[in-house]
C-alpha cells in the first residue's frame, strides 16, 4: 500500500474515532438524570413541591394550556395543537377533515434528595381525545424537547422570583 493511502486510512480511522467519541460524549451530559427525565426536566432547590406545583400551574396556563385533573400527584395539561401540529399526528387527510389533535404534557415533582426536586416532563400528540375507542396517543421523541424544556426552564425562573427574600 502506498504512503498516500496509508495516510489516508490512518486519517480516515482517526476522524471516525473523533466523531464516535464526540457523539458518545454528548449523551454524558445527561447523566446526572434519571431515566424518566431525559425529555425536558429541572432541578429545583429549597422550595416546596406545593410552591413547585403552583408554579407549573402558572407557567403552563400563561402559555396557553388546560390542566386536567388526575387522581394522583402528576399534573397534566393540553392545548389545542397547531395546523402544522395537527397535520403531522393526523395526517393531511386527518386535518383536512377535522380530526382533533391536542398536545398533553405530563409534569413530575420528584424528590431528588431532602433539599431538592426533579421537575420532568413529557409530552404526547393525541388525536381523537376524549373518544376512548379511537383516541390515538403518540409520545414526542427526545429532539422534539426543546419548547417543552423552555417551559421547565420558566417553571424554574418563576419558582425563584415568586420566593420572597429572607
């Protein structure tokens, strides 16, 4: 094999190895999380989870969502999906005819250690809600996180402001 090849093979395994531990890299910056909180989450600390709840409840109502009472503690909240939204979950057809598509968003409060909380999220499209037969629930995917992570990130900021100082 010539000088040139084996350059090139060297510099080509190279790359592929830089761009492999680059990739791997990346997904390290999560591992301070739990599992469930790899959608969109936030740490908050030295606050209640009753003063945290009111807080998502605030944030999410001023960005235009309904909370939907549940049973337990989980905090779940639904908009009307946008046109694009709609087309997307329903399909072309689905959305030329109606169909109805909101985006629910589950919200989490969980202990992470005596002085602090996980505040996770995840968000589904759900076509056809409210009619149990036909109501079809897809999860969003992780890269569809970021609208979802800016909410958390207001949950957060809201949390701090609405604390009075000592």
């Amino acid at each position: 094999m010539s000088p040139i090849y084996k350059t090139l093979a060297r510099f080509t395994c190279g790359t592929a190895l830089l761009f492999a531990a680059i990739i791997f890299a990346g997904g390290c910056s999560s591992m301070d999380k739990p599992a469930s909180a790899s959608f969109a989450s936030v740490v908050i600390i030295n606050q209640t989870p009753e003063q945290i709840r009111q807080a998502v409840l605030a944030v999410f109502q001023n960005n235009g969502y309904q909370m939907i009472p549940q049973t337990d503690e989980t905090l779940v909240f639904q908009r009307e999906a946008t046109r694009g939204e709609t087309i997307d979950y329903a399909g072309f057809a689905g959305a030329q005819q109606g169909e109805r598509v909101v985006m629910r968003v589950r919200v989490n409060v969980r202990p992470k250690n005596p002085s602090a909380y996980w505040v996770e999220c995840k968000a589904y499209a759900v076509c056809n809600p409210d009619q149990p037969v036909f109501e079809n629930t897809t999860a969003l995917f992780n890269f569809q996180s970021k609208p979802y992570q800016k909410l958390m990130d207001q949950v957060a900021q809201k949390v701090v402001l609405s604390t009075p100082a000592p």
